[in-house]
C-alpha cells in the first residue's frame, strides 16, 4: 500500500481542507502517515505572510530528502499567488492552487515525470465541496465559506480564495448530520469570511447557525472569526435563543486605533468596535471574546500603539493572538512608507503578549469556585482530563471523566494557562 504525507501551515480552513484531502487518498487505497517516508508528500501552503512563503519552501525541500523519488504536491494560497515561484523549486512535482483539489488524487496517479502545474488565473465562484473525514472524535470544524472581498491593505488573501461563495444549507447540515452520527458532540464553522456566509446563496450566516443548531446530537456549535459588523441587534436576538450556541465569539480586530483600522481599510473603527463588544457582553453573562491583534503596521506610532493597547484592555479579552506586521508584496501596505523596524514590532509585541496574559487570568479567574459544563477531549494520564467549556476556558480536571462527553466540573484555579478542576 501507497503512503501519503501532509504537511499543513496557516489556518483552520487549510486545516479543514487537509483532513478533506487524506479522505480522497485513503478511498484510493493509500495509507496516511504523519511521519517519515511517503511515497507521495503534499503540502499545504499558506501566504498570509512572506514568513508563511519561506516556511512552505523549506518544507517542500524537506519533504523531498525523505525520498527522492516520491512525488511532491504543493498546493494552498501560496501556489495560487505565486506559482512561478513554486515551479522554481526543482523537488516541486505538482502544482495546484486553491482549486481543483478534488482531483488531487487523479493528478498524482497520472503524474509522468514531469513538473505539472494546475494553477486556475480565475477562481470560480462554485464553492468547492471538500468533505473533512479526519478529526478529534470530540470537536470537528466545518468550512462552510470561502473568498474575500474585503482587499485590506496588507492582505493578500482576497487573490488567494478569490470571490465569495458558500456552502449550500442542505449540504451543510446533512454534514453535520452525518457527523453526529459519528459522535461528534461541537461543531466549529469556519471560512475565509465567515461573516460573509450566505450572500451568494441568499441566505445568511445566522441562518445555518440556526439550522445547524438543529441537528440532534450536536451539544455545542461554535464560530471562527468574524466581523464586528455581523454583531447587530437581530443576530444578537437570533443567536440567544440557541441553546447549542457557544457564546465565544473570535471578533476580529487587528488594531485598536481608528487612525491605523483606516491605513488597513478595515470597515469599522475602535467605537463600533467596542460597541459590539459591549451589545455581546450585555446580552450573554458567560460571553468571552478573543481577537488577533497585529503590532508594528506601517506608519503605526507609538500614540497610535498606545491606543491600541487601551482598546484591548478595555475589551476584556479572553485571549488574543498577536502577530507583527509582515510586508507582502502585492499589497497596498508593502507601499506604505514609515515602514516599522523590526526591533520596534519586537518590543510591541512583548506589551501587547503581556496584556494578553494577564487579560486572560482575569477572566479565568472570575470562574474559580464556578461548576461549569466541560467537553472532554484527551485523557493527559490516569484520571486527569483535557477539554474546554462552552466559552472555551480550557479546563484540566482531576477525576472520573469521559473522552467525548460533556460532564460538570467544579473549577479550583488558575494555573499555567488554564483552568484546574474536580469532575463531578
């Protein structure tokens, strides 16, 4: 039997996509390994950053060393944006981009040698209906929207994915169905815009929300990232009556000043942004929020960062991912003069991780003494349970628990990064 290695970078979407694709491989008749030699290496590229670009070019070379004679697949955003880039790299066998990954399997069974390339210029506008097969037994994420239209200034994305489209309803759900029938007990909804979801379709991402929330046997749905502008009174009203729904929402900011949001061109500023911190706070007592928060944009002055770091205090987050800025060629930002150095992005990145943290055991420890409902994911060792609450406070608990099942637990504290506890 064939074996077959992935290598993944960037994020949840390409995570999806992959699962989606060892699916097509094992129909075929191959075996999936996550180490070691392979007869045929894929790797899904990410482009979100030129340290993305460089990490998917080493991996590639890496994948080669293992055997020389394997074949290597290189798809994902970075082969969409530069595929001439990719074709330079001589251990390079295949080329797709973010299309056409259905026939992945086909492409390689009738590989002949020769460096092929599948790149499509024009994304079209049909979704592309990948099935994930492979994931925790507890939580499986669900890519229901792809594209972007947003074209922020630093982002190269929107050339990546292309326009918007959506996954049809029925298809969803009858997904979802079938994966409670594998046991899945928490849904996570994902795309490239979720926010998005629905307007090529006529439809909207609070409706299969609601309709996914349906399904018997799903205990908990979850949302990736959004938008603040999706935070409006009907979505709020919607949403609360869903007893399933996770009130943890990943409301993307990415600055916390109006002046800086406005070089981005991003579609709203700090005040609307807060205010639909605030509409979300009011209307779930359990909400958490967290966000990705970049450091160092072009231009970004030391007030300007000052603001940022009041806007995310003022938030209350949970947790937030920082990240600095990254020049990418294509974009508007890689124009921009003022450009930050790096030692400055070095030193506002290690203030806003700081703030991070200690936002975060704030808001873990107004739990403590709190009995809470926990989705337990792993055992870590002899009666000791890994797993999250609706939230997403991730929970360590001593005592009789169950891998997959929801069970109450009476939280003790805070203690490296997570909450400790006693199963009921």
């Amino acid at each position: 039997m064939k074996k077959v290695r992935f290598y993944t970078l960037g994020c949840k979407v390409n995570l999806y996509e992959t699962e989606a694709l060892k699916g097509l491989f094992e129909k075929s008749n191959y075996k999936v390994v996550d180490n070691g030699f392979a007869d045929v290496f894929v790797v899904n590229t990410c482009t979100v950053t030129a340290v993305s670009d460089k990490k998917s070019r080493q991996m590639i070379r890496r994948m080669k060393k293992l055997n020389p004679k394997s074949i290597v697949v290189v798809l994902g955003c970075y082969s969409q944006i530069a595929p001439e880039d990719v074709k330079n790299i001589k251990d390079v066998d295949i080329i797709l981009g973010t299309t056409d990954r259905t026939k992945i399997v086909e492409f390689v069974e009738n590989y002949d040698g020769n460096q092929v390339c599948y790149v499509k210029k024009d994304i079209p506008c049909e979704f592309e209906n990948l099935k994930s097969v492979h994931q925790s037994r507890t939580r499986a994420t669900l890519k229901i929207q792809d594209g972007c239209r947003n074209f922020c200034s630093y982002c190269i994305i929107p050339f990546a994915r292309g326009p918007l489209r959506s996954k049809p309803i029925l298809d969803t759900v009858n997904e979802v169905k079938e994966l409670a029938k594998n046991g899945y007990k928490e849904i996570v909804l994902v795309g490239i815009n979720l926010a998005m979801y629905g307007v090529d379709i006529k439809s909207s991402l609070t409706e299969i929300i609601e309709e996914v929330c349906k399904v018997e046997g799903i205990e908990r749905v979850r949302l990736g990232s959004i938008e603040p502008n999706l935070i409006t009174d009907e979505f709020i009203s919607r949403i609360s009556k869903l007893d399933n729904f996770c009130h943890q929402f990943h409301l993307a900011l990415q600055s916390g000043s109006s002046s800086v949001l406005k070089r981005m061109n991003r579609r709203y500023n700090t005040e609307e942004y807060l205010d639909a911190v605030k509409r979300l706070n009011c209307a779930f007592s359990d909400c958490a929020m967290t966000t990705d928060v970049m450091v160092g944009f072009p231009g970004e002055t030391d007030e300007e960062f000052a603001e940022s770091m009041k806007t995310v205090e003022e938030s209350g987050f949970s947790a937030i991912h920082v990240f600095p800025y990254s020049r990418r060629r294509g974009t508007v930002a890689d124009k921009m003069e003022n450009q930050v150095p790096e030692n400055v992005k070095t030193q506002r990145s290690e203030k806003m991780i700081a703030l991070g943290k200690k936002l975060k055991q704030k808001y873990y420890e107004k739990y403590v003494g709190k009995t809470v409902s926990v989705l337990f994911e792993r055992e870590i060792s002899t009666n000791v349970f890994e797993g999250h609450t609706m939230n997403f406070i991730q929970v360590i608990a001593n005592g009789n628990g169950t891998e997959g099942k929801c069970q109450n637990v009476v939280l003790k504290g805070y203690k490296e990064d997570c909450m400790t506890g006693e199963i009921i």
